[in-house]
C-alpha cells in the first residue's frame, strides 16, 4: 500500500467519517498526530487532489479509494519519503508500467529504442515519455507543467 494512501487513509479511518473538512484533516496530520507541519500537510493534499487521491466539493475533502482495505501499522509515523516529489519522467513511466500490466523495465526500454531508433537520438526523455504515454491512453496531463520545468532546468 503506497504511504501517500495510509496518511491520507488515517483521518477518516479515526474520526469514522466519509468526509471530512479541510482544517479537519490537517488538524489531524500535523496537530493531532504530530506527523508533518501545516504547511507539509497542505501540501499533502494538494498533491492527493492533484493524483486523484482525494476530491473536494464544497469544502469538505473525500478519498477516492476504498480507506477501509487501508491497513495503518499500529505506532505508525509516515518517513521523510512522503514528501519527496517524484521525478515526472519516471512518474509518467510508472503509470505506463501500471496501466500496460508491463514491467519498468520493459517501458523504459521501449522509450529508450524509440528515441534512438525513431529520432535518432535526438528527442527527450520528457518528450518520450509523453508519446509513449499517448500510445498507451495513459493521462499525462497533470504531469504537463512538472515536465516543462524538467526541460527548461536541463537547458
């Protein structure tokens, strides 16, 4: 179960509530449970709306997976990792992976032969990523801006 699930999970699976407001939730994260700041718990969830994790309507926040299949070790403390953003290229490719029921492997490979064999070299990774993306019907388009900065760092 994915880290990211498990904190979002918590808040509800404690308060036994379906939805829960805004302040609710980060009271919890970074109050109740001590886990994170504030500022780390808004950020949480902007990046739990962004995946799809979470919606908001209204003002009150609701998961989008089922929290009760969430197992939450008992005396657990969500890691550093939580707040590490993964790179975009290898999001993108994660989800191809995910979706094709393919290893990563195999998806970065097949991203790899396309640039050389098809572009000679010359296409990015970020750009690959999106055509494999497109080939596969996979979404990129939240993934879009995070892309766009990777380039303009390399530049």
């Amino acid at each position: 179960m994915p880290e990211l699930e498990i904190v979002l999970a918590a808040p509800f699976r404690h308060t036994r509530k379906e939805r829960l407001q805004k302040n609710d939730v980060i009271f919890y994260l970074a109050l109740d449970r001590k886990w994170m700041s504030r500022e780390q718990a808004n950020t949480l969830l902007e990046r739990a709306l962004e995946k799809g994790l979470l919606t908001i309507t209204d003002g009150w926040i609701t998961p989008q997976f089922d929290i009760n299949v969430v197992s939450i070790p008992l005396g657990y403390h969500p890691s550093g990792d939580l707040f590490i953003e993964p790179e975009p290229t290898q999001e993108l490719l994660t989800r191809i992976a995910a979706q094709t029921k393919r290893p990563l492997q195999e998806i970065t490979a097949e991203m790899n032969h396309m640039i050389a064999e098809n572009f000679g070299g010359k296409l990015r990774v970020e750009a690959a990523s999106i055509l494999l993306a497109k080939k596969y019907h996979v979404s990129f388009t939240n993934l879009l801006n995070p892309l766009k900065e990777q380039v303009m760092k390399k530049k």
